[in-house]
C-alpha cells in the first residue's frame, strides 16, 4: 500500500478512539487487531495495536500494508 487515503485515515483514527477492531492485510496474513495508536517511528509511520484474543501488542509499519479495513 503506497499510503492512506484521507478517507481511511479519518476510519483508522476514529478506529482507535473507539475501539473498533481492524483488519489489516500484510504480506499474505490477515490480522484482526485493535488499534492503539499511531506514531512515526525511525521515520515512517506505524501502527500500535492489540491484539484481542492473546492481548498481544503489535508494532506495524503503514507502508508494509496491503489493504487495511474498519470492522463495523
């Protein structure tokens, strides 16, 4: 994914302060997760998020995604 749209960074955040789970597409794996935050980190942005079954924390860089989309 080159970069978000307007349109799903204005999801994604509203994602995080609700606390809707995503589903984020990444080199062939799909990860449900619920975002935390974002931040820029060695320069690029990246996602923070959990994961709800395991309580996981996940670090994801933007640019690394496939697709991502807001579970309703």
């Amino acid at each position: 994914m080159a970069e978000l749209t307007t349109k799903q960074y204005d999801a994604l955040e509203r994602a995080i302060v609700d606390g809707t789970r995503i589903v984020v597409y990444r080199r062939g794996n799909e990860y449900v997760l619920i975002p935390l935050r974002l931040r820029v980190e060695m320069g690029r942005e990246a996602l923070v998020a959990r994961h709800p079954t395991t309580g996981d924390r996940m670090t994801i860089f933007l640019d690394e995604l496939d697709s991502i989309e807001v579970v309703r």
